[in-house]
C-alpha cells in the first residue's frame, strides 16, 4: 500500500491522437506536468505549459504544450479535476492560472455589460418610437401615394368582403352609385360604393375610396339629400386621407416598416380588416370631415338641408353605431358648428337628385335579401 499519487483526469488531444480526445491522468513531478496515457506518457517542462480556456462554451480549462510533432492540449474536464489542479499546482502555474481566470471574468463582464446597453438601446428605440408615434405615421403617411393607398384599400375590402352580405346589383346599390358619382365627380381617387344588408345606421369609409353603406342608414333617411349628406361626410374622410392616417397609426411600427420597405402586399400589411373597429376618428377629424363634406356638397350642387336634418335626427338616435355623430358628447357642438357653416355660406342648389327614396327603400322591403327593419 502506498500514498495515493494527487492526480487529475484530463481529456487528451494531438498529433496523431484520436480527434475527439482520449482520457488520461495528469499530475505534477517536480514543476513539471505528468500526463499519462494508454498510448504513452508526457513530461512537460514547466516553461512549455500554457494555460487558456476553451471549449465549445469557452469555459473549459486546457493546459496546452507544443511539442515536436506538434500541439497537445490536455482539458480538464471537470469541476473536481479543476480544483485538484489549482491545489496541485506549482507557483508559476498556479500565478498564470489566476491571471487567465480574471481577464475571462472580464470578458464575461464585458459581455454582460454590453448586453445591458444593447437591452437599453432597444428601450430607447422603442420609447422613441412611442413619443414620436404621430410624426412617425405622418412621415409614413407622406410617403403613400395615391396609387399604393387605393391597393391598401383594395386590400382591406377584399380581406372584409367574405364576411359583408353586398348588394351588387338593383336600385338601391344604383341609387348610392349615382349620388356617390355626383359627389366624386371632379376627384382624383376611384370611388366604389357598398350597399351591404345590415340593420344598423352605419357608413364608413376605406383609404383610397371604398365606402360601405349599411341598409340600416339608407332605411333611416328620409331623401336622397340626407344619403347625400352622409356620403359627403364619408367621401372627406378619403379626400383628406383620415382614413388611411388612422389605418397608419392603428398599425403602427408594421405600417411604417411596410412604407420603408416600398411593401403594400398583404403579408407586410397583415389582417387590416381586423383594425377597423377601432378606427374611431378625433373630433377635430370629425369636424374636418364635416365642413369639408359641406364644401363637397357645395361643388355638387346639393342642398345641405339634408346633411343637417339627418345629423340632427342622429344626435337623438340611441342605437346608431356609426362615428357620424350620435354617442359623441361633442355632437350638439358639432350640429351647431353644421349650422353655423350652412348660414355662412348657402348652397347654390344644382339639379336636384332624381331618386325616389320612398321607392328605394320600399325595394329593400322587398328584397328578399334584406332583413332590416322596414317600419322606419
Ligand atoms: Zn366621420
């Protein structure tokens, strides 16, 4: 029985050995290292010992020597073999060990310290992104033309149109056409008009021209005059490009990386259908939207009496869903300022809309498509 000899396993690479490493012992003659092998026995002179890390974690400690035939590394492959090499290391050894070990805790700082800033950068980036949010989406804005913001459009109808019952063809979806022509005639955007079946008062606009109006509005007005006005007040939100803002902003950071990008496909764009509900305009759009609707009505020639009157009834109205005017709290303040533009500047009436609208909405009634409330 002797004393046990202080050794540690190690994982041996070099020249001419198995490139995955073999196992042998390692252990320290004097101040020189003893690496012992099936394959054969090393004595390396302290002088010739290197200490790095490395590894595929760059963790790993490797005592490295060259010799003849070439480098041979010898890595100390566990917490246990690591620290009977501390212990069983000579001065020299143990001096270069330390100073290895503190520029790899460095390092492994340096790392960490530049992930922190890189975490605060994205933060700042994003807290940018958050205050400038609105000059973002202008810049974004200004930067669509006509022809992208009218495929835009076409994008959304076509994503919403699978889940829209449309009227395509008899007097009704005529009669919105004909009046929506009137009001469009001198513009640069290509307008379509939607009669889709739905009970509700609802009407709304698309960037680039589509509008929707839902039987419920048409059944709710009294003349072509009142559809007149509401597709006036409709057609300003395209002309002014309210729509397309909004759009814009909803979607933030996508909808300004798809500008960057010169993209207007679907995949960058995503389900804008699914945006549209919470397309909620300012007051002041509304307002803007309001008096430009007056001003369109004006170069058409229709009397804005019917813009008012159905305003008016809408303020009263409990069950409209549309942003038109009922719900707002601002909705008298609105009518008033309606009223006040219409004194101000009256309108020279042109020939007045030929379109029967008692026949228009019996011919709902009738249709066997429509379920609305035909009492109205
Ligand atoms: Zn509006």
């Amino acid at each position: 029985m002797g004393i046990p000899v202080p050794e540690f396993k190690v994982l041996l690479y070099g020249p001419s050995l198995h490139p995955s490493g073999i196992r042998a012992r390692a252990r320290f003659e004097g101040d020189s290292l003893a690496v012992t092998a099936h394959k054969g026995f090393f004595l390396v002179p302290p002088h010739l010992i290197n200490l790095r890390t490395g590894g595929f974690d760059g963790r790993q400690w490797l005592i490295t020597w060259a010799a003849q035939e070439g480098t041979y590394s010898a890595m100390l492959q566990s917490e246990e073999a690591l620290e009977a090499f501390i212990q069983l290391a000579p001065e020299e050894i143990g001096r270069q060990f330390r100073q290895t070990h503190k520029s790899q805790l460095l390092t492994g700082r340096r790392v960490i310290i530049g992930l922190i800033v890189l975490a605060l950068l994205v933060l700042l980036i994003l807290g940018l992104f958050q205050v400038n949010a609105d000059r973002l989406s202008l810049w974004a804005v200004s930067h669509i033309n006509q022809e992208q913001e009218e495929k835009l459009g076409d994008l959304i109808y076509a994503q919403m149109r699978p889940s829209l019952k449309v009227l395509e063809t008899g007097v009704t979806p005529a009669a919105v056409r004909a009046i929506g022509k009137r009001l469009t005639a001198e513009s640069n955007y290509h307008y379509q008009f939607h009669v889709v079946v739905d009970p509700r008062i609802n009407a709304y606009a698309l960037p680039g021209g589509h509008i929707v109006v839902y039987t419920g509005l048409i059944n709710a007005a009294s003349s072509a005059g009142e559809a007149a006005g509401v597709l006036a007040h409709e057609i300003s939100h395209v002309e002014k490009r309210h729509a397309l803002r909004n759009m814009v902003h909803a979607l933030g950071l996508r909808a300004i990386l798809g500008v960057a990008l010169g993209n207007y496909s679907g995949g960058v764009w995503g389900n804008l259908a699914e945006h549209l509900g919470s397309l909620n305009y300012s007051r002041e759009l509304e307002s803007e939207a309001d008096m430009e609707g007056l001003e369109t009505l004006h170069r058409a020639g229709i009397a804005a009496n019917g813009m008012e009157t159905f305003f008016a009834k809408m303020t009263q109205w409990e069950n409209a869903t549309t942003h038109l005017l009922s719900r707002h709290p601002a909705g008298d303040e609105r009518l008033a300022a309606l009223r006040a533009a219409i004194a101000r500047q009256p309108i020279e009436a042109g020939p007045p809309l030929q379109i029967d609208w008692e026949q228009i909405k019996s011919d709902l009634c009738d249709s066997a498509q429509n379920q609305p409330d035909c009492s109205v």
